[in-house]
C-alpha cells in the first residue's frame, strides 16, 4: 500500500477513490475552512457524481486518490482525463494538515504516475491569489502559460491561472474547456 509521511511523523496512506469512502470524502470537503474551499472545489460531492468519478477511475479515464489517517480523508489528488496525453491535475489537503510536506508529495505522486504511463504532460489551474499552490507548482517545474476561465464544483466560474508541465519533447497544451469531467 502507497504511503506518505507528514512532517509530523504520521504516515499517510493512499487509497483509490471507491463507494467504500464517497461518506468520508464528502465528510472532507464539509470540513473544509471557507478559505480552503475557495481554492479547492474541484466538482459536486454528491452521490451520483462521487459514483461517476469512481467509475472513471475504476475504468482508467481518471486517477483518483484519497489521502487517509486510519480515521478520516485528510487529502484528495487526481489526475483527470489520464487516458488523454495531458491530464489535469488538482490537489487538496484538509486545513490541519497543511503546511507539513504532504502537497508536494502529492503532486510527486502524481506526476511520477503521469511519467509512468507516458503522457505528453501535466497541466492545471489555480486561483490567483493562491500563491502557496503556485510555488509548490513553479518549484515541481510547471511554467505559468495563460490564464482561463474555470468552472469550479460549486457553479462559479473562477479566474485562473493555467500551468504546464512538459514530460516529452515538444509537448503541448491541448485546446480544452476548464471544467469538471463529471
Ligand atoms: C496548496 C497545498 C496543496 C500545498 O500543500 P502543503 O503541504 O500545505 O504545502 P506547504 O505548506 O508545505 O507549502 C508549500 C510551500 O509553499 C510555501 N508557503 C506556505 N504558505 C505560504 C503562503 N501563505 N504564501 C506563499 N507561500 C507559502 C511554504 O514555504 C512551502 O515551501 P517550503 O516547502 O519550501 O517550506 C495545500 O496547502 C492545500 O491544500 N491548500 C488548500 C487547497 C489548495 O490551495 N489546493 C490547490 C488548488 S490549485
């Protein structure tokens, strides 16, 4: 089983995202500070999305993970459309446990998977005033290309900043609508 360890000491594993854990992930996001949700919504937590989403990861159009304490979801990081040659990636960490080394680890973990199945490169969006999420984003290698339009889970549409990251030779950013696959 994949782990990651806080700064802290405690070792966190990750699971697949399956029905087994839709109540603990909306548990997660319902926990969120109004801060943290303002930066990470990345879709509806509702039922049938959640099963939706589990569907896609379970038939290899998304990765989707879940960062867990043996009692609750401290953590949640995908890769959307990994069946396409540039996925997009999102991560989110509970408010407690910010701070302690787990984003870039899940963004290591992420792009590590990216590498492993060949794909062109990573891209993803961010709110403009996150600058934690940018030089976490900068510092893996992602170059700022633009900004857009996105759709967040909650129906507003957000300005962003768009990163790239390049994992073959002359890749390129696709031409795509920013918004939840689901
Ligand atoms: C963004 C996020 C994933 C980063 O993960 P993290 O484990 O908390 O990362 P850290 O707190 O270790 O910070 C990463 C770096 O940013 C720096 N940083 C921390 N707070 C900062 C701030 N307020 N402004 C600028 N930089 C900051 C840190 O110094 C750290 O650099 P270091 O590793 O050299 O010390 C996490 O904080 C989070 O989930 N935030 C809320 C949701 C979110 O923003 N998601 C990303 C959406 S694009």
């Amino acid at each position: 089983m994949a782990t990651l360890l806080a700064r802290n000491g405690t070792c966190l594993t990750i699971r697949p995202l399956t029905s087994a854990d839709f109540g603990a992930l909306i548990d997660f996001h319902a926990a969120l500070s109004v801060s943290t949700r303002s930066l990470f919504w990345p879709h509806a937590y509702d039922e049938p999305t959640l099963t939706r989403y589990a569907q896609r990861h379970a038939e290899g159009q998304d990765r989707i993970h879940l960062l867990c304490t043996p009692a609750a979801v401290v953590g949640y990081f995908f890769l959307w459309e990994f069946d396409h040659p540039v996925p997009l990636l999102g991560l989110g960490l509970a408010d407690a446990w910010q701070g302690q080394g787990l984003g870039a680890a899940m963004l290591q973990h992420l792009i590590a998977e990216a590498r492993a199945a060949r794909r062109d490169g990573i891209e993803l969006t961010t709110v403009t005033t996150n600058t934690r999420a940018f030089r976490l984003y900068t510092r893996a290698g992602f170059v700022r290309i633009g900004d857009v339009e996105n759709l967040a889970g909650d129906g507003r549409i957000v300005r962003e900043h768009r990163l790239f990251l390049a994992l073959a030779p002359d890749a390129r950013p696709p031409v795509r609508d920013f918004k939840p696959p689901v």
